[in-house]
C-alpha cells in the first residue's frame, strides 16, 4: 500500500479547443491541453448524488433511493502571470459571452489523473494586502467528472 500524498506538484491542464459534448475517457486523453501556471488551490469537486425519500405509510423506515446527481461547481486560484499561456485561455474561456465547455486535466502527484468539462467564469480577484500575491479564482462548473484508469 502506497503512502498518502498531498497536492504538492499536481499540475491543472485546461483543454486547447472547446468540448461541449460528453467524451469518454480515450478522448480526454487525445485531447491537447495547456497547463495553468500558479495554481494554488483546487476547490473540491466530484459527483454529489442527491438521495430522495418517501414516507410510505405501511413502512416505519422511509423509503431512499439515489436521485440526480450534480458534477458541482469548483474553483481553481492562481497567482496571477499576464502571460502564461494557460492562464490567459482559461481568462478567455471564463469571459461572460464565451458559453462553451472545456476539459480539464488533473495530473495528481499519487499517479491519479482526474478530467472534468464544464463551462468556466471568472475571473474573480480576491484583493489583498502588502503581502498577498495577486490572484485570481475562476469557476469551472462540471457537467463531467472521469477518474482515468490507473495501471498498477
């Protein structure tokens, strides 16, 4: 059994072209991406499935049973560089009449590789004091979440 590991080196990719339909795990991976520079954090993100119940008079227990489930919305921040190539698509695709959904690519320090698509807002800029870096946050929304395949 591997140790746990922390973020440290993961890398976050933004897809080079937009992707407004599902694709499966072979296309995520033939896609070409950019990689975003000065992230320093990831929001959380993941499939949050909705558990719906009915009372049923004849039952002491209700009755439950998965409902919809929501990719979620999450958030990535950057330490803000004019001209990294990566940031710069990603404030692109985040523009208010940009309506199209991007890939994203997770490359996790454990080995792991995470995509997710969805339509990007922001940037929001946080402010800050004398000693804050000037960052950014923008707002993947996830109409798709894979956890690629990993090989043992």
């Amino acid at each position: 059994m591997a140790d746990p590991t922390t973020y440290l080196n993961a890398t976050v990719s933004i897809s080079t072209v937009a992707q407004n339909v599902d694709i499966n795990e072979a296309a995520f991976e033939g896609l070409s991406y950019t990689e975003i520079a000065n992230v320093g954090t990831i929001g959380q993100y993941g499939n949050e499935t909705n558990m719906v119940n009915y009372p049923v008079l004849a039952r002491a227990l209700t009755l439950k049973a998965k409902g919809q489930t929501d990719g979620g919305s999450f958030t990535i921040e950057c330490a803000v560089d004019l001209v990294d190539a990566g940031q710069v698509a990603f404030k692109a695709a985040g523009q208010p009449a940009v309506r199209d959904s991007y890939a994203f690519k997770l490359d996790l320090p454990n080995g792991a590789v995470h995509y997710l698509r969805g339509p990007v807002a922001g940037p929001v800029y946080p402010g800050g004091g004398n000693e804050d870096f000037i960052r950014s946050v923008f707002t993947v929304g996830v109409n798709q979440f894979l956890e690629a395949t990993v090989s043992a």
